[in-house]
C-alpha cells in the first residue's frame, strides 16, 4: 500500500520527491489484478474447450455479450478512484464515504440493468451463431453468467475507492483468490460434474462472489458509514460517463476491426488473435502505471499542487516506455521464432502474425504513451477530452483503415493493425501535448472549487 498523505492547498506529499517510486508500487499489484481477470476468462476457455468446439464458441460470444452489458459500469465507475485521491489530496476525507456510497449505488443500479437486459437478449444469440446448438449454448451460458453483473460492477466500485486511496494490493489479494476459486470450480463442474457450460457461468459467479467478499472484508468499517448522497451520486456520476462512454466506443471500435478481420480468412483471424496476446504483455504494465499516475495526479490536483503533475506523467512515461522498449527489442529478435512456435508448424499463419508484429512494433511505445497520459488527464479531471480525443481517433482510424486498406487494398489483416497503429499514435500525441500544455488546468482547478463548495 502506498500512503497518500493529506495535502491542503500547499502541502508537501511523502512520494513528491520520487514519484517514480510510488507508481511502481501502486502499479505492481494492479498489473496482477489484470493478468488475475484476464485469466479467469482464460481458463474457463480452456476447462470448455475439452467439452466441445460449439460449447467452446458459445461461451465466447456469451462472455462478449457479457462484458459488453457490464463495461460502461466498469469506465464509469473509475471517476470514483479520481475523486477519492482528489479528496485525500484536498484533506476532505470526510466526503471519502459518501463517494463509497454513490459508488455502490450505481453499481448496483448498472448490475441489475445488465442482468435484466441480459435475460432479455440471451435468446436472440441462437440466431447470432454459426449453429443452433452453438447458439443455445451461447444463451444459456450468457443467461447464468449475466446474474454475476452486479458482483462484478461491486467489486470494481471497491477497487476504485481502494486505489484511489492508495491500496492497490487489497484487490490484488481478492482477485487471485477469485481467481483460484474459479479454476478449482471449473474443474469440478466442467470435468468432474458434467455441467459444461452451466458450470463454466457458475464458476464465474463464485470466483466474482470470492473477490468481492474478500475486498469488502477489510473494508466494512468504511462500508457500514458509507451513505450515497445526490452530491456525491453526481460527482461520481459526471466524472465516470466520460469514460464509460468512451469505454463503450473503443470495445465497440475493436470489436468492429475483430469481426473484419475474422471474416477475411480463417488465418487472418488466427494471427490477430496470436499476436494480440503477445502484444498484451507489454499493454497491461502500462495500463497499471497509468491507473497509478491517475491517483497520485489526482491527490495532487486536489492539494493544489498542479506542478506535480508534469513530474508524475513524465516519470511515469519513462517507465512504461523504457518497458515497453524491452519488449519491443525483445519481439524484433525472438518475434519470429515465437509466432512460428505457436503457429504449430503452419507457415502461411507464422508468415501473416510475423507481419502484424512487425507492425505492432510501430507502436509499442507510443500505446504506453496514449495509455500513460490517458490516466493523466483523468487524474487531473480533464475527462471529456479525453473521452472526445479516444472516442475521436478509435472511430475515424481503426474501422475505416480496416476497410480501406486490410480488405479493398487486400492487404488482410495488417491492414486492421495499420489503422490501430494510426490510432494509437495520433492520440498519444494529442494526449501528450494535451498534458504538457497544461490543458488540463481550468478542469483541475473545477475539480478544487468543488471541493470548497463541499466544504461550503
């Protein structure tokens, strides 16, 4: 846990003089809580994928219809992290447990709005399937797992509350715990018990169950004083729409570049997926350290000291990009050998992922920098320009190149990944000259005038 001392209007922070340090340390666990989520989806994938293909397939587009009902929630419910740290910042942790308590209510309000429109639409996906049966599979599993949205949009209003105060490793700990409740149960229900798909959605459930329970535990003195009143609800609300819509966008955008790229040869579809695996492991680090940048911008923004936040974006650039640097070394000489090793002796696959790595190496560090100065400006409240900026260059690059170039120019597949390149590049720049221009300020100093008015 990194400590966030109280700052208001002047103060000095314990972590001023070497912020680098305080972001590693916030950044640490957090990357392990994304590796603890993305694993959780990946081993019930592969508990399914010894039952059958069309089981398999049905609980792919079941968990994307899943996650797509659940991550506006997920966006929005990051403004709660931001006003937190500004709190702490400003001295004012009394307002600490009304936006604990806001964060819960939208939760639950989003959670049973997804379970409800889930139960609603899991019947139409047997006709979004390549087969009946895969589609009834897909509607059944979206049908069980749909019941855990409340779960999940709970857990993420904790572990917003909990970063923003400086906790990262709290939900750490929930998520791994989760996360080895979910492979013990996918074991015994898929395998052991014959249930499938049913039980791949009820081993979800208890492995969200486990990492709430985990995360409340410790929390319950501050959930038992925690009261969601309409400022607070407010507050929270215009700060996470922002990102909740743009969350919404970007899913939307990739989604789009996926689809394409699936429909244009079964071996385009197999790279992409290949090489994005590999290119995740340079992303979540970066993911981590700008969630860290956010809190500590933020408690920052709300002591009044603005001139920090230049000092913890640089050296928060500095160290996802010197990472995302050895990974770029790293796939230009061991790329090839890697892509041919899991393309399992099929050339034209190992010869189509080696090309969109190579294209992904265009914009390894500058997918650090967009990320990085993203967290940044949500730090500092300045959440619709980056909302507009995202929002922005997702919709006008990766879509249209796609089409353009990956299947009228007929260049596959690399043709999807030019336009990310151009996406992610472009809005890096605009991100950063946002930060270094100091575009950000009027909506820092909004972000202090209402913490006086809540003093008021």
């Amino acid at each position: 846990m990194v400590r966030l001392e109280e700052g208001r209007g002047g103060a000095s922070f314990a972590w001023a003089d070497r912020p680098g340090r305080a972001l590693v340390r916030l950044a640490g666990p957090i990357t392990v809580s994304m590796v603890s989520f993305s694993a959780m989806t990946l081993v019930s994938t592969a508990f399914v994928a010894q039952v059958g293909p069309e089981e398999l397939a049905g609980v792919g587009l079941g968990g994307v219809v899943g996650f797509a009902l659940i991550c506006f929630g997920v966006g929005l419910l990051r403004g709660a992290k931001t006003l937190v740290s500004q709190a702490i910042g400003a001295g004012r942790r009394d307002r600490i447990p009304g936006l604990i308590g806001a964060a819960i209510a939208l939760a639950l309000v989003l959670g049973l709005a997804a379970v409800v429109v889930g139960e609603l639409i899991a019947p139409l996906l047997v006709g979004l399937s390549a087969s009946a049966r895969a589609g009834g599979f897909a509607a059944q599993y979206l049908a069980i797992r749909v019941a855990g949205a409340p779960l999940v949009l709970l857990f993420a209003a904790l572990r917003e509350a909990r970063y923003g105060g400086g906790d990262s490793r709290s939900p750490m700990r929930a998520s791994v715990a989760g996360n080895a409740v979910n492979l013990v149960l996918d074991a015994v229900l898929i395998l052991g018990l014959g249930l499938g798909v049913r039980g791949a959605a009820i081993a979800t459930i208890a492995g969200n169950l486990t990492e709430l329970v985990l995360l409340a535990w410790p929390m319950r003195a501050q959930l038992a004083a925690a009261r969601p009143t309409r400022a607070a609800v407010g507050a929270v609300w215009a700060q996470g729409v922002p990102n909740g819509v743009q969350f919404v966008m970007e899913v939307g955008s990739f989604l789009i570049l996926t689809v394409l790229v699936a429909r244009m040869s079964a071996t385009d579809g197999a790279a992409h997926q290949m090489v994005l695996h590999l290119v995740n492991v340079s992303f979540l680090p970066a993911h981590a350290l700008a969630e860290a940048a956010a809190v500590l911008v933020g408690q920052a923004v709300g002591g009044g000291q603005d001139a920090l936040v230049p000092r913890v974006a640089r050296r928060a650039f500095v160290i996802g990009a010197s990472y995302a640097a050895v990974c770029l070394v790293g796939y230009a000489v061991l790329g090839g050998a890697i892509v041919r090793a899991m393309s399992s002796h099929d050339a034209a696959l190992a010869a189509r992922a080696t090309t969109l790595l190579h294209v992904a190496l265009v914009f390894l560090v500058a997918d650090a920098a967009n990320v990085i100065a993203r967290g940044v400006l949500r730090g500092a409240g300045d959440v619709r320009y980056a909302a507009v900026i995202g929002i922005a260059t997702s919709w006008l690059s990766t879509p249209p190149l796609t089409w353009l170039l990956g299947v009228c120019a007929g260049l596959g597949a690399a043709g999807g990944w030019i336009g990310l390149a151009v996406e992610i590049i472009v809005g890096a720049s605009l991100y950063w000259l946002r930060v270094v221009r100091g575009g950000w300020r009027p909506a820092a100093a909004a972000a202090r005038r209402t913490m006086v008015g809540a003093a008021v």
